[in-house]
C-alpha cells in the first residue's frame, strides 16, 4: 500500500450501522406492502434478485425507526450460509421505501467517502475473508456488530477512490460483456445441436429413408420402477449394495451420479421387473423432467424408482440412435403432447409404447450416430472453451479488484491526473477532517466517467492482468 493511502477499521468510515427487525405477526403477501429485504435477495454480483420479495405492513415498517434502505447504503448478509455476502444500492434499486430483515447489516459510510470504492473492497476476496474473520458460531452462525471494529479498509486519497471506481467499472462493464457474448455462444451451440438432430432423424445426414414405427415393435421391455417407501425400504449409505437411480440422475443424455442413493439388495429381489441392465435407454416420466434420457452403462447391480422407464431394445434398433432421438426436440414434440397434467405431469408406460421412432436399418443408424457424435464432439470441445473462459473472467474479475486496492490499477498518468484535482490530499489528512468533526461532513461523492477506451475481449483481460 502507497504511502497516501491508510487502513482503518471499518467502524471509523461509518456513519451508521444496523440491522433490521423480524416481522411481527409474519411477513404479508400483499404487493402493496412494504419490501423486506433478507440475505436471500442480495446476489452474488453485487446486486439484487427479486423474484422471492416478501412484504410486510407499512405500519410495521413505519414503526421499525431502523433498517429503512437508501441509494448507496452497503447491505451485508449477517448469518447464515451466505454471511458476508454484499450488495449495494445504486440508482437502479426499484423501491423508493423498503427496509432490510434481521438476517442484514446496513452500512451507511459518511457522505465524503465514495461508496463504491468501499463496497468493491468488501465485495473481493479481501474483504470478504476479512469480514468471514469475525464469524461466528456453527454453520448457521454470523457475524455481529463488532466486525466492523475488526475488518480493514483501505482508504486512497479522494481522487483515486473516484478514479479506480471508475475504472474497476470499465474493465467490469467489458467483462460483462465479453460474458455474455460467451453465453450467447454457448446457446448457440445448443441451437446447433437441436438442428443436428433433426437432420438426423429427417434422414438429411446419411440421405437414408426413413420409415415411422412405434417404440413397442423395437422394445423387449418397456417397465418402470416402484417407490422404495411403497415398499417398506429405507435409503442406505452401503456403497455395495443397489444403485438405486430416480429422474434427477437421468440427464439428457447421460447419467449425472453426483446425488447418488442406495437400498439393500433385497429391493432388488423384490423389484426384479425393474433391475437395470448394461445398455438400458433410461427415460423420465414425471414432473419438470419428463423426457430426458440416458443409456445405463454401469457395471453395477441398479434399480428405478416410478418416475423413470426402462426401454430395453432388441437388434433392430441402436441404443444410442433412440437416445439421441429421445433427447430431441422433435421427439418431444410429438409426445409431449401426451402428457397428462395432475399433480405433476406425466407420461404414462402406453404412451411410451406409442412413441413414433424414425426407423432405418441398424447399419444405417450406426452411421446415423457416427454423424452426429462427429458434429457434437466439435461442439463439445467449444463449450469446454466457453466454461473454461467463464471461469477465467470471474478470476479476472477478482484480479481487477485486487490489483485496485493494491494500489497498482491505475497507470502513472492516471495517478498524475488525481494528484492534480483541488480535492487530492492524502488519505490520513482526510480522516484527520472527519476525525475533528463528530457528525455528518462533507457532500456526496460523484462518480466521474473514465475517458480510457474499454479492452476490445476477454484476451486482452488475460494479458493486462498476467
């Protein structure tokens, strides 16, 4: 840290801290109530997420005399699984009288310092271990109001807080965008997808003709499982007993086994209708699933619950081929007209049956899949890119504002243009101003427009911060 710069507790920048109240009575879920804010509604950008607003009377919050949110106040999450976590109120905040929960700090700095400058330090990796420093009992623990007596704040002279807010956004806003032309790309390639295999199954890749049956004259067994609760089975932790698999490990097109359940062997002789075997083409039946598939190419002993089917296919058709034909939109065109909305909607065993499968012969469905495992392989090295890029811009992110509260973000001719405005002077003589007054100074602090032109992509982020 330069030498114009001090570190000081965050309790010294503020003028107020507090936290909100609990709502008496329950939270109302009328519109026309007033916002509450928890640490559910601050997300991980900085921002805010709305879609869960909770609302309490206005005479409740009228009576709080705390926690009402202003523009540039800095939310903190006080407890809980996400303590720590930080959002800041900016013009586009969309209430004009709202108040925060129990579960948050609100942190109001006096009206000298630029807000932001401090909220960026605390939103990094820095402030945030800092802040973590003070937590508090077990997971669901958190932090009190004596953190703000025990988290450093770098402080630069007024000039340069100004100047690297305004460059952190910059470098952000075109990050950002580098961002979102990579999710964009990366939507695309799922387009590309789709359109692959309605070509594949029109007939358009290998030029073959193509003939309509339906799934039950290619299926030697079309079943599905049973709930272990029906049975009187309880989930296991024994590795080495049944694989029990349900819709959430059926994925399009593969097997996701991060949430993996077991049962004793003895289901497995109860349910023997159901047991999996090596080649299975798997297929969800229920809820916001239905349609996904995937083959079972396990070499474990498994089972199914009741919202997923076994298809078990003879020779004449291709595992893969109908795999991939499951998992298209083609298909779920055509049977997702048949689901029948309850509870939850579904498809029924018949209507699996019935499924209209776009047959040729086996030789020509394998070449068929070679096709499409040709197109999709290319595909896949993309979004590899894509994700590994993503990765790379949030470390990017973090390195921008390491770098800012090092001190070294700003260039020489930077720093010589905030040397010479009338309000440059060194951090502690500012400190020393607000120290010799006991209220409120100073007026807000603008953020001033950087004049840099922005870094054209994502590369030249990687080399300005390698």
């Amino acid at each position: 840290m330069r030498k114009d710069w001090v570190e000081v507790e965050l309790r010294e920048i503020l003028l107020k801290l507090e936290n909100g109240k609990r709502p008496l009575g329950g939270v109302s879920g009328i519109a026309d109530g007033v916002p509450s804010i928890g640490g559910e509604h601050l997300n991980s950008t900085g921002g805010f997420r709305f879609e869960k607003i909770k609302f309490v009377p206005k005479e409740f919050a009228d009576a709080m005399n705390k926690g009402f949110i202003e523009e540039e106040d800095i939310l903190i999450v006080k407890d809980g699984a996400t303590t720590g976590k930080v959002s800041y109120v900016g013009k586009d905040f969309p209430f004009s009288y709202s108040v925060i929960n129990e579960h948050v700090f609100k942190c109001k700095l006096y009206s000298i310092f630029n807000k932001k400058f401090v909220f960026y330090f605390l939103f990094g990796i820095t402030g945030q271990k800092r802040i973590l420093l003070n937590f508090k009992g077990s997971a669901q623990g958190g932090i009190n109001t004596t953190f703000a007596d025990n988290t450093k704040i770098p402080i630069a002279p007024l000039p340069e807080q100004r100047a690297i807010v305004s460059k952190i956004e910059l470098l952000f806003s075109e990050l950002d965008n580098a961002v979102s032309n990579l999710k964009q790309a990366k939507d695309k390639l799922e387009i590309f997808r789709q359109s692959v295999l309605k070509k594949a199954f029109e007939g358009e890749l290998t030029k073959c003709v193509i003939t309509n049956l339906p799934l039950s004259k290619f299926a030697l067994l079309i079943t599905k499982g049973s709930s272990p609760n029906w049975q009187g089975f309880d989930y296991i932790s024994n590795q080495n007993e049944l694989l029990f698999i349900t819709s959430e490990n059926v994925r399009e097109g593969y097997l996701s086994l991060k949430k993996k359940k077991y049962l004793s062997l003895e289901f497995n002789k109860k349910q023997s209708r159901s047991i999996l075997q090596k080649g299975d083409v798997l297929f969800n039946l229920v809820g916001a699933s239905i349609g996904r598939a995937a083959i079972f190419n396990l070499d474990k002993i498994g089972n199914i619950n009741q919202a997923v089917s076994i298809i078990r296919l003879d020779k004449t058709l291709n595992n893969n081929y109908l795999n991939y034909f499951l998992n298209s939109g083609i298909a779920k065109n055509e049977y997702m007209k048949n689901v029948v909305e309850v509870a939850r909607a579904n498809l029924s065993l018949q209507d699996v049956n019935c499924i209209e499968i776009p047959h040729c012969s086996i030789l020509e469905q394998q070449e068929i899949v070679k096709e499409i495992e040709t197109r999709f392989s290319v595909a896949d090295k993309l979004v590899e890119s894509i994700e590994e890029s993503l990765l790379k811009a949030e470390a990017l992110r973090q390195s921008i504002l390491k770098k800012a509260f090092e001190g070294e973000l700003l260039s020489k001719a930077e720093l010589d243009v905030c040397r010479k405005k009338a309000d440059w002077e060194p951090a502690g003589k500012l400190l020393e101003r607000i120290n010799a007054n006991s209220g409120e100074s100073g007026t807000g602090i603008l953020v001033q427009s950087g004049t840099k032109s922005l870094l054209q992509n994502l590369l030249k982020f990687k080399v300005y911060f390698s």
